[in-house]
C-alpha cells in the first residue's frame, strides 16, 4: 500500500505525514474499534495524531498505541479552557489520560470568540499556562485552532499577539469561494510560511451542513462519502503544497480518505472541480 508523503511541521524538526489523523474520529467508538483504526494508520505511514480534551474517549483510546508504538507519533492534543488555571488543569487531566509525560504540541481550541480570544491571550488566560507548561517541558509547542468564516482572519491576530508554531483551519474549494474567507487565508499562509508556522487544514471532505437530514456519519457535517467524490475534494486540498490535512472524523470514511491522498499526483483542474460542484452541489460549513 502506498505511504503518504511527508512535510517539516513548520519550525518543531519532525516531519509530519501529509494527512495528520484527527482523533475526533474516536470521540465515541470502542477500544477495538479503536485500534483497527490504529492498523490502518500504520499501513498508510501515518505519523500525526491530534486530539483533543473535548473530544470525548479520544485520548483515552490512543493511549495504548502511544504504548504500542513508542515514539512513532507526534502527539498533539487542545484545550478548550481560557483561564490559565482551568487550562493548566486541563492539560494534567489530559497527559493523565493520554498515559505520557509530555505533548509534542498543546493548542489553544477553537480560540474564535473574541471575548474568549482576549481572555486566553491575555495575563492570566490559557497562553500563560501553555508557556509555563513548555518552560516545564510539559508541552514541546504551542498552536492555535478554529473553526468559523472568521478564523483565518483571527489566527492572523493571533500571530500577531504570539508567536505560535502552528495554526488548524478550514481549507476546501467551496470555504475557500467565500471572498473574505480566501483572502484571509491567503494572508495567513503567507505569514506561516514566513515564520514556518505549521498550517493543519480540517474538513476537505465537507458538503454542506446537515441541515435537519438525517447523520449518517460522526462527523458534525455532511461529508462526501463516496472514494470518486473524495479524492478530488482531498486532492484540491492537497494542492496546496505546504499544508497539513487532518483527516475526516468517521472511522468508516478514515480509509477512503487516506486512499485518496496516497494517490495524489496533484490538484483537479477547475473544469474537474466545477464538475463536482454541478452534481453534488457542496456548500461552505460556515457562514
């Protein structure tokens, strides 16, 4: 089976699997489930994880693979809290869990609300424990997530409050259609490029919200789920070359969409993708 290919993670030295695993995907399923997803992983070379506090047993379902395979993996896991008390809590609760001493990086979470934003940025909120934390060598780096038509423009503030080593955002053709949203994204890539910050993009594979149909994926959207409209969402956004993708968050997609990016060989042509969009008709996740 063909492994992914591999990129530097922004400025941290390790070279991270293109597609990043998003432990999201084992919020709600068993340990065996769990670790069928983990043989899968493997075969295809991946090397990333991200999870995150709130992503319910997620944490406590990779630990045995952190045991399995020591030092295969750079460990990446959120904090939702914005005081720096809650948020120094948070992280023991999770390296408790997650069986480890230490995580490669620690991301502030879905830092998209303003108010929320200044609380975390400021003396006293979540930056301040996550700086303390890898002055104590708890944490190795420290990023900043989001989701929302604003946060390409917030993670640009974000960098400029603090220098962070990594950012995770939404990236596919049809957010990337909304003026505002692209030339924001644009702007932040360029600054991560720059200061080799690492950019983590989420939902390639997004359609549309659910919008009261019935889920038939774990996924908090609708997402493409056949192998012939994945890999052309996942290709597009694989084309941008100095991206990470973190794969879909539904262990039954996982395999579709790791298929998808061993095969890459680059992006659709506009006339392939605007194909796409007339029969499956996607739409941005975010207004």
């Amino acid at each position: 089976m063909k492994q992914l290919s591999t990129l530097p993670f922004g400025r941290t030295g390790h070279h991270s699997s293109r597609v990043i695993f998003g432990g999201a995907a084992l919020s709600r399923v068993t340990q065996d489930v769990a670790d069928r997803t983990l043989e899968i992983l493997l075969e295809y070379g991946v090397n990333h994880i991200d999870v995150a506090a709130s992503y319910g047993h997620a944490e406590l379902r990779v630990q045995p693979w952190l045991r399995r395979e020591p030092n295969r993996f750079f460990l990446a896991t959120k904090t939702g809290r914005r005081r720096a008390d809650e948020a120094r809590e948070e992280l023991h609760r999770s390296l408790d869990r997650l069986g480890v001493d230490h995580v490669d990086l620690w991301q502030l979470h879905n830092l998209a609300d303003p108010i929320e934003w200044d609380t975390a940025l400021s003396p006293g909120g979540a930056l301040e424990a996550a700086v303390q934390a890898r002055d104590e060598g708890l944490v190795r780096f420290i990023g900043v997530t989001g989701h929302g038509a604003q946060i390409a423009a917030n993670h640009r503030r974000s960098l400029e409050r603090f220098d962070f080593d990594s950012v995770l955002l939404p990236y596919n053709r049809p957010t990337m259609r909304l003026p505002y949203y692209a030339e924001n994204f644009n702007a932040l890539l360029d600054t991560c490029r720059q200061r080799q910050v690492a950019v983590q993009t989420i939902k390639a594979v997004a359609r549309a919200p659910w919008l009261g149909r019935q889920r038939s994926a774990a996924t908090w959207y609708e997402p493409f789920t056949e192998q012939a409209d994945i890999d052309p969402a996942v290709w597009w956004a694989l084309g941008e070359e100095t991206v990470f993708l973190n794969s879909v968050g539904d262990v039954d997609i996982l395999p579709r969409f790791l298929d998808a990016a061993s095969r890459y060989q680059g992006r659709p042509s506009e006339a392939e993708m605007d194909a796409l969009f007339e029969r499956l008709q996607p739409q941005p996740i975010f207004v």
